[in-house]
C-alpha cells in the first residue's frame, strides 16, 4: 500500500477560487487521478504557501508536487516555501514526480533556471511531443511514441535543465516537456503536461477564460470519445483515453 505526499503548490485563495467556478484543489485532483490509476493509495496533502506543517517524511514511499497558478516562477524569492520542501523532499532521498510548475521547481532547485516561455502560454494540449533517445528507454516514459499530446496550461518553461538532468521529451514551444534527474540520492521525474487533468473540465474552464478557442473548448470536452476532435485539435486519436493521458502516473507508481 504506497504511501504518497502530495505538495499543493497552490495557496488557498487560488484553490478556493477554483473550487467556487466548479473545479477542484490541484492537490486534491491530483489525489483523484492517482486513485484513478491504483486503489490502494494512502495519500496525505499539505501546502506549503499555506504552512501547512510537513508531516515525517521517512513515513512515504514517494512525494508529488503538483501544478500552481501563482503569478511568480519557481526562480522567485517568493517560491521559497515551497523550494524548501523539495529540498528536505531530495535530502530524504524520496522518489519524486514533478508536474508543470513541479518540473520548474526541480529546475530551480537543482541548479538550472525556469522563467516565461518566450513562445507565451501553452493551453489546451501540448501536442506533437517528441521523445529524445534517453526518452525512449526511460521508464516515467514507458508507453509513449511520438507525436503524443497531454493537456497542459503554463505560462513558464525550464529555460536551462541542471547539470545532470536528462531530457526525455520537447516540442515546438517547449524543449523540456520531461526530464529526469537522478543523481546524488535524488530521484526526480518530471513533465512540463498535465496527465492527471481531465480535458472534458479542462477545455470549457479554458474557453471560459478565453484561453483557448470556443471551438478548441468544444472539441476537448469530448476529445477522450471523438476521433474527428482529436484530429482537430492535432492529436492522435488512437492515444486519446484516461488510460494513456495518466501514462506517467501508471508509470511512476509502478516504479515506487
């Protein structure tokens, strides 16, 4: 029965506001996916920009951080609580999975640099990923072919990767859309893409905001049961199910 920690990068006022417009805390909806993929998941969550007090580490098997909404990347002072988690987090050498502003965090910590993406906000689905060589044979990975689509919404991207952190995967607008770090008693698998959120909630809360298209809305509200929506939203039709969108999921919990 893995035991998981799941770091909210959220604070409260933006969980709050998504829960008032339907939605979920990012914490929480993690949990949900992670319980989709296996039920017998033991899983705690805490928020650091909350003080949320971190509970005794040596009692998991392995810690996520998930996505957040803050306005500040992971280079900025004001991400400190947070950062410091992720340090005690590798300090205790625990297998961890980093999703979006996850993946920058590591970045950030671990020696490289996340800032805005010069190509601007990624919404919807980041679409035609590639894997690189390392990728291919990489287990966070295993399942994935190229050309892959996953949903995602981020402002920034890992602008360097540390030294010693292998890339997995890129696309046109973000060269690091996975990478590994796995050295000096650090575990570390990330990915820039969202494979827990849902894209039937996701693309109406994005057309919402206007985002994205009303048509892009439409068509990723049921893109996990149209084929002719996921063609047009450049994906590929026959990878567009639960199942292969949490791959990274199955994979890293299969790996605890």
């Amino acid at each position: 029965m893995p035991r998981i920690l799941i770091i909210d990068s959220n604070p409260a006022a933006q969980n709050e506001s998504f829960v008032a417009n339907g939605g979920t805390a990012v914490g929480e909806n993690y949990a949900n996916a992670l319980r989709a993929c296996r039920d017998d998941l033991t899983i705690t969550i805490v928020a650091p920009y909350d003080r949320d007090p971190l509970p005794a580490l040596a009692d998991f098997d392995g810690v996520v951080f998930t996505g957040s909404s803050v306005e500040w990347n992971t280079d900025d002072a004001r991400a400190k609580p947070i950062a410091d988690v992720m340090r005690a987090v590798f300090a205790q050498g625990l297998p961890t999975l980093g999703s979006c502003n996850g993946m920058q965090l590591a970045a950030s910590v671990l020696g490289g640099r996340s800032d805005a993406s010069p190509n601007g906000p990624e919404d919807g689905f980041a679409c035609d990923i590639t894997l690189t060589e390392a990728g291919k044979s990489h287990p966070l990975l295993r399942g994935r072919v190229d050309g892959y689509g996953v949903p995602c919404v981020h402002r920034d991207d890992v602008r360097h990767l540390p030294e010693g952190a292998v890339l997995l995967a890129g696309n046109a607008h973000s060269a690091v859309q996975a990478f590994a770090y796995e050295q000096d008693g650090v575990k570390f698998w990330g990915m820039q893409y969202h494979p827990e959120l849902d894209p039937a909630k996701l693309g109406p809360a994005l057309g919402r905001q206007g985002k994205i298209s009303a048509q892009d809305a439409d068509d990723m509200a049921v893109v996990e049961q149209d084929a002719d929506a996921a063609r047009r939203l450049g994906l590929p039709a026959d990878q567009m199910t639960p199942e292969v969108r949490m791959t990274e999921l199955h994979n890293w919990l299969a790996s605890l």
